[in-house]
C-alpha cells in the first residue's frame, strides 16, 4: 500500500495487532471509514475506496466478524502513541462519560432500552433503543486549540440487568465497567499517574474507594452531595478496647452545613468549561466519606457558587487532599470536552450509522470508530504545518481549529497522496492545473 509517508508513524502503531492480510484489510477499511461522508457500514466503505481494496468484498467484512485481533491491542498502541507524542510528561487528565447509540430493532448483540441523558430532563425522561459504551478519553491541550480536546482511547459496551439476568451474567453499571478500564490502565502503564475526571455517576464511593488504593497511580474528580455523611478517622485501638474496632470516629458537619455557617468564602478566577475565565467563590474542607456497608475514604470537597448566576452552586470532591481547589475547579469543567467529542462522532464519523448485529461486530466496530476519532486528530498533527492540504475554514466568528477542519485537511491529503497517487501513473492527477485540483479535493472532502 502506498501510505502518505505523514500517515506512516500513526497508522504502523497498529501493525503487530494483527496478520499481515489483516492488516492490509484494516487498514483499507480504516482509511475509507475517513474518506466516506455517508454511512459507515463495510459496503460503504468499499465503494469509497474500491479500486485500493483489493479481494473479495467478503474478505473485509470478515476483519470485524471472523478475523483473530484485540480492540485492546489496539487501544494500548493508541495510548502509547498518545503518551509518547502528545500528552506532555506529568499527571494524564482523563474523562469518563458514557453514550446511547440508537439501533433500532429486535435482533443484535447488548441492545437495550437506555436513559437518553441529552434528551431528558428534570422533568421528563427520554428513552432510546440501541447499545450504551462506557468511554474514557485523554484530555489534551492542542497549541492551536482554546479547550482541551477528549480523544477516546478505552471503550467497553454496558449491558443493560435485563439482558445480563437473560444469559446469565453478572451486571455492571457503568461505574464498574470505568473501574475496570481504569484498572488496565494503570496495568499497562505503572509510571504514569492518571486523574479521572467523571460526573455523579462515576464519582460513586466505590470509585473513590477504589482510586483511595491506587492513589501512587490514580485520582478521582467528580461531583459531590451536599448532605454527604463524613466522618473523623476512628480512634486507634486500645488493649482496654473491647468488642468490634470502630470504623468511624466522630461525625462532622456536612459540606451543606459548612457552608451554610461560613461567612468568608475565598475568591477564585479559574478556567470555565473551555470559554475564558469565571469569577468564583469557593468553600472547601476534607472529611472522610462514609457509606453504610462500605470502609472510609478521605476526601476533599469543595463548594463552587458562580459569581455571574449562570450556573448554579455545586459541590465537588477529590480523592487527592493536597488539590486547590482551583485544580478541583478547572480539572471538572474540562470533562465537558467529551461531550463535544460524542456530538461530532455522530455528526461527522456516522456513529449511529452502522450495522453491526453478530457479537464480534459490535463489540469492535464502535469501538473502532471512537478510536477513528483520536486517529484523525492524531494524522491532522502530521501533516506539514505548510502544506497546502493544512487549511482551515474560518470565519469572523471562528477562531480555532475544529475536527471539522481536521478530517477535511486529512481527506484531502489522503485523496490527492493515497488515492489519486497510483501505480500505474502516478503523475496523473498532478498534470491537472492546480485550481482543477483543488475543486475536485474540495468536492471530495467535505466535512459531512
């Protein structure tokens, strides 16, 4: 395959994944799910790229359905590419969200009737068919960009208790399945140490109790309950001491109680969900969270009240004491970046668009996508900041570099280095005149 030598180093991460004939057909279908605008099913894709993919057409759907390979092999070279390249040497910031796919009909592997969390509201609860996937992301800040970006790096599918109780298997909410992703992490990589940034329904106190054990290589940001029972440690035990040791000493006044009886609260300008900067006011204590049947975890909460009434007072803890709270502050409304990463999945990688029905196909091509994304971030940054390809549409408004600028400079390279480049002559396209060239890329590379 004649590779864009700027695609070389992102797109060879993946090679010792796989056979060499899988390989070659993962990566055709990769580079096709970039260049197609429609939807993303293996058919599409084929007819996108259809005189590179060489084979017969059964041979590539048979990569996601038959073929042996890991989606968590692929995630580990993800991440370590990430690691290496992009995020700088310290602590890694992530985020942990999870997203409705809608498929609609009886028939497919996990499907579902889920809480549609972009739908509902206080008042009215939206439901959508389809498969739930637990994504955790890397938070990157980009020298052009004026948000950190959420790249999806692990993604796992929650199956919903009806289903589990069908066959048998033991459920898992989706706070689970994060431990669990978090967990591999910290396998794979032992010298990093990573804070996880997730809202109420990650933030549980089994989490924290869980991120409290891994706290050389793990942290928890995340919401807090005004109410929330905190406790002094117990007192140490005594020879004299009979019965069962105490597993809390004395109870302390709750955060909503704090605050409620502070009257000086400490002034804050912090970074606010990737728009400028916000004046806050700010309360914070530490305490340790108690939940009946469950053991202490020692937490610092905080209590932000947004100076300009946009946004109503919250509470948020960490696992990690030693945090200000404007780190507290600025570490949780970076989390909102995944919410924009799930939109633009949809809308320009077709997330929702699949067909994926047998059990192997599910659970890779999603994740596979999601993967896309970091992937299209990841070949934007290799191409020549000179180059012609490298070209952004701005207007008076826009000031940044969007993923819709990113897959459009990356379709255009890879059109007119991959595509039009073929062996037989390989000056064909280029003889054209170079406005010629650009209409015909242009045509060819939209953002949707």
């Amino acid at each position: 395959m004649n590779v864009p030598p700027y695609a070389v180093p992102v797109l060879t991460m993946f090679r010792p994944a796989f056979s060499t004939p899988t390989y070659h057909r993962f990566l055709i279908l990769a580079l096709a799910a970039v260049l197609t605008t429609g939807r993303r099913t293996v058919t599409n894709l084929l007819r996108t790229v259809q005189v590179q993919a060489l084979g017969h057409a059964s041979s590539y759907h048979r990569v996601l359905s038959r073929r042996r390979w890991s989606t968590w092999a692929l995630a580990r070279a993800l991440l370590t590419f990430l690691l290496d390249h992009v995020v700088p040497p310290g602590a890694v910031l992530l985020a942990g969200d999870d997203t409705v796919t809608e498929h609609p009909g009886p028939h497919g592997f996990g499907k579902g009737r889920h809480r549609d969390g972009v739908r509902s509201s206080h008042n009215y609860t939206a439901y959508r068919w389809g498969h739930k996937w637990v994504v955790v992301s890397v938070l990157v800040k980009l020298p052009f960009a004026t948000r950190p970006w959420a790249l999806p790096v692990l993604v796992a599918l929650y199956r919903p208790p009806e289903w589990n109780r069908v066959h048998g298997m033991r459920h898992k909410t989706p706070a689970h399945i994060a431990r669990l992703l978090l967990a591999r992490l910290m396998r794979w990589f032992p010298h990093r140490h990573f804070i996880f940034v997730g809202d109420s329904g990650y933030g549980t106190s089994e989490t924290a109790r869980f991120c409290q054990q891994h706290h050389q290589h793990l942290t928890l940001v995340s919401k807090f309950y005004g109410d929330a029972a905190l406790y002094e440690p117990p007192p140490p035990r005594t020879p004299r001491m009979m019965g069962r040791p105490r597993i809390k000493g004395r109870k302390l006044a709750s955060p909503h109680a704090v605050v409620a009886n502070t009257t000086q609260r400490t002034g804050l300008i912090v970074a606010w969900y990737g728009r400028g900067t916000r004046d806050i006011e700010t309360v914070t204590g530490t305490g340790h969270w108690y939940r009946i049947g469950e053991a202490l975890v020692e937490v610092r909460w905080l209590y932000v009240h947004d100076c300009t009434g946009t946004h109503r007072d919250e509470y948020f803890f960490t696992t990690d004491i030693t945090m200000k709270p404007q780190q507290i502050v600025e570490c949780y409304t970076q989390r909102w970046s995944i919410e924009t990463t799930f939109q633009e999945c949809r809308e320009y990688l077709k997330l929702e668009s699949t067909k994926s029905y047998g059990k192997q196909t599910v659970l890779r091509f999603t994740p596979c996508l999601f993967g896309l994304y970091t992937v299209v971030v990841l070949l934007y940054l290799q191409l020549p900041c000179s180059s012609s390809t490298r070209r952004a549409v701005f207007w008076r408004a826009k000031a940044t570099v969007t993923f819709s600028d990113m897959i459009t400079c990356v379709r255009r390279a890879l059109w007119a280095q991959w595509c039009f480049h073929t062996q037989a002559d390989p000056q064909e396209f280029s003889k054209l005149s170079q406005p010629l060239q650009d209409m015909i890329l242009y045509a060819l590379a939209p953002a949707a």
